[in-house]
C-alpha cells in the first residue's frame, strides 16, 4: 500500500493506524466532553461576570446616595450650629 507521500506503509504502520482508528470514537466522545464541559465553564463564568458587574452598580448607586444623604446631614447640622438649635 503506498502511503501519501509516495513510501510504502508495512504492517506496523498499519497497526499503529487501525490502533489510533479504534480509539478515534473513543476520543472524539472525550474531547467533545471536554469541551461541552469547558464551554459550561465559560458560560459560568460569564454569568457570574455579569452578577458582579451588577452588584457593583448596585453598590455604587447606593455609595452615591449615602454620599448625598451625609452631605445633607452635615449641611442642617451646620445649619443647626448657626442658629442655635439643639
């Protein structure tokens, strides 16, 4: 039998071909497991990704308008201190 690039394949080279042939199902069925499992991951990861990017926006929100209320506060205590009110 002539090979692709012109030698002859002798009965080891067929052996070591029909040998990777019947693990070739075997394989593939791994390697796409692997990467369903892979995707899984990313798209996980993706998901957590955009929890956090919402949680942040969250927290800021609320850090803008503690900001705000402590400004307000500190202003009537000012406020407060010029006219004498306790």
């Amino acid at each position: 039998m002539l090979e692709a690039n012109g030698g002859l394949i002798d009965s080891k080279d067929r052996e070591f071909i029909n040998s990777h042939n019947r693990q070739s199902p075997a394989t593939a069925t791994h390697a796409t497991s692997s990467l369903n499992a892979t995707l899984n991951q990313f798209n996980q990861r993706g998901e957590r990704l955009n929890e956090m990017k919402n949680k942040t926006a969250n927290l800021e929100s609320v850090a803008i308008e503690y900001k705000k209320m402590a400004r307000q506060m500190k202003e009537n205590a000012k406020s407060e201190k010029i006219f004498g009110i306790f």
